[in-house]
C-alpha cells in the first residue's frame, strides 16, 4: 500500500468555525469544541500540502472539513496555495461571505469548483433548517458569482446542495428545489438523504436500516486533515467529515500532522486498526462508527441531480453502485420512492 499510494483527494479544512447554527448540523447542537474551531495558518496549510503531494500526489485539494472556508479572510491565498503547485482546488461553503470583491479575488485566485449547501427548497424551508433567514442572499450569490464567472472566461463550476428534510415528501422537494434553487441559478445540484453525523444527530429522516457494510471511506485513497486537534493541536487526521462534534470528532482522532509524518499517521496503528474493522465488519469496536448510518445498504442516498457524470467527490471510496442511483436517459437521477 505504502509504495504505489496514490491520493486522490485531501480535505483540508481552512477554518473550523462555522457563521451558520444548521439544525442538523453538530456545529451548532451540541456544538464543535474550541480545539477545532480554529483557523488552520497558511503556513502550516502549505507545509502539510508540501509533506504529502511530492511523494503521495493527489489531483484535488478540498477546503471543506467540517467549518466554513469563507471565514478566512485569506481564503484565496489558500486557493492560489494549491493552484500553484497544479492541483484542482474545491471548496463547499453556505455561500452567505461568497459575494462582492472577496468573491472575486477568490474566483481570481483560481478556484475550479464551489459548492453551496442550501438546506431548504424555498425560504421558509431554508430559514428552518439553516436557522438564517438567507435563502435570497444565498441565491443572489450564485447569480452573481455566475455572472462574474462568464464575464471574466474563468473556468470555475458552481453547484448546490440539499439534504430531503421528509423522507415522505420526496418528489415534492425535488420540484420545488428544481423551481426555486435551480432554475434560478443553473447550478449543478446534489440532493441527498440526510444523515446522522455518524451517530451525533438524531436523523428523522433515517435512512433504510439494513445489514451494515463498510462505507469504504477508511480504505479510500484520500485524506481528511481537520484545522484543529487534541488539546489545542492542529491538522488531526479523521476518517472523515462525519465525524463532526463531541464526543465523536476527538474519539476519531487518528493522529496529527503537525508533530507526526503522513506515513505515521496514514499507515499507523489507529488508522489500521480501522481499516481491518471495516474489512470484517467489526464496526462495533470503532465507536464513532458503530451507530454511522453511512454503513447502511441504502441505494437511494443519491436522490436526484442533474450533473450527468455524478463525480459526487465526497462519497470517494463507497461503491459506486452501492451509492449512486440509476441514471436515465436525460441523465437526471431517478427520484426515490420513500
């Protein structure tokens, strides 16, 4: 595995704060602990980017994590951080700082794709699930990043992404994010089933409890770095995002990058030990898995979406027939029948 490593994703996680209180969101309930709501220096971002590409390559850098990216003020020095040294760079973000001239210096900077959780297919919607009242902001952000986008040739994807809120109103959803958010925008768009924080938040839109299976995420030829870590810490590596919140997030800990090698960590003992759990199906050693709803054999996470490759790249990893519904003709996901 050591010699013929070759990453296909880094998360780095920029800031570990979050503007947002979501309501399905640990952030906001029970809350992230102040080890992981930092912001993680440029310094220390470049230097872990520098240990790990030369030797372990990887076409994509994510700022994503679990925080919000656009809290860093400097945000596109990270962009043009991971630009120059050839790499795609992708970030998820609520959108809600993504506008203005901080919004073109980061589009500037060379960013190749940005998506925009929006949890919520019309404003009442959104303000009851994202507990702000910014469904217009966020749509107008779109637009005008769109916009700025086609005036400049710069070559950046937009999309959008919700979560089905009732598992028994599915089609209506659909539509209505078609209408509202879509339709609006012309951003490529991801709905998916909600999910339970690998345990942390209490889904009442559980998926379908069926045997467990892995998640193939502790396999998966990438990495999630987080800005914080243990005790006052920085880049803890996690299994991944969904590790989010006490007691969860710290227990998941597989070690840190900023006293610790990437070998140390990616091929250490914690980490191994997740991955033979996984390979025999013991999840009930690993706490911050055993009660993960991403170990369910439930083919309709994926519900709709209108990007016909559905290079959803934080699902690397899982089984693509495992994950992803059945393609049409017009390459729209088949709706799931709840």
């Amino acid at each position: 595995m050591k010699k013929n490593l070759k990453l296909q994703r880094i998360v780095m996680e920029v800031f570990g704060g979050c503007n947002y209180t979501c309501q399905m969101c640990p952030q906001s309930n029970p809350g992230r602990g102040k080890n992981f709501t930092r912001k993680m220096s440029l310094k220390e971002f470049e230097r872990i980017l520098d240990m790990i590409i030369p030797k372990y390559g990887t076409p994509i850098i994510n700022l994503e994590g679990s925080g919000e990216p656009t809290m860093a003020k400097d945000l596109y020095d990270y962009v043009h951080a991971v630009k120059k040294r050839g790499l795609k760079c992708y970030m998820y973000c609520n959108g809600a700082n993504l506008r203005g001239e901080f919004m073109k210096k980061v589009i500037d900077a060379g960013i190749d794709f940005i998506r925009f959780s929006i949890i919520g297919y019309n404003q009442n919607v959104y303000k009851k699930w994202m507990n702000i009242d910014n469904f217009d902001l966020i749509i107008n952000n779109i637009v005008e990043a769109k916009n700025y986008i086609k005036d400049t040739g710069k070559n950046c994807q937009l999309s959008t992404y919700h979560l089905i809120t009732d598992n028994n109103n599915i089609a209506y959803e659909v539509d209505e994010y078609k209408k509202n958010v879509i339709n609006k925008t012309n951003a490529l768009a991801y709905i998916w089933k909600m999910h339970n924080w690998s345990g942390n938040y209490e889904n009442k839109n559980a998926r379908k409890k069926t045997e467990r299976r892995s998640c193939g995420r502790p396999n998966a030829p990438e990495l999630t770095v987080r800005a914080g870590g243990y005790k006052g810490r920085t880049g803890a590596v996690v299994p991944c995002c969904q590790t989010l919140g006490p007691p969860n997030e710290e227990k998941s800990i597989l070690g840190h990058l900023d006293k610790f090698s990437f070998e140390e960590v990616y091929f250490g003992e914690k980490f191994n030990e997740l991955r033979e759990a996984h390979n025999k199906k013991d999840f009930d050693k690993i706490d911050y898995c055993k009660d993960c709803d991403f170990l369910y054999q439930d083919p309709e996470i994926l519900i709709w979406s209108n990007d016909k490759t559905a290079k959803v790249h934080h699902m690397l990893g899982t089984d693509e027939n495992f994950i992803l519904t059945n393609y049409n003709k017009s390459g729209d996901a088949n709706e799931a029948k709840s």
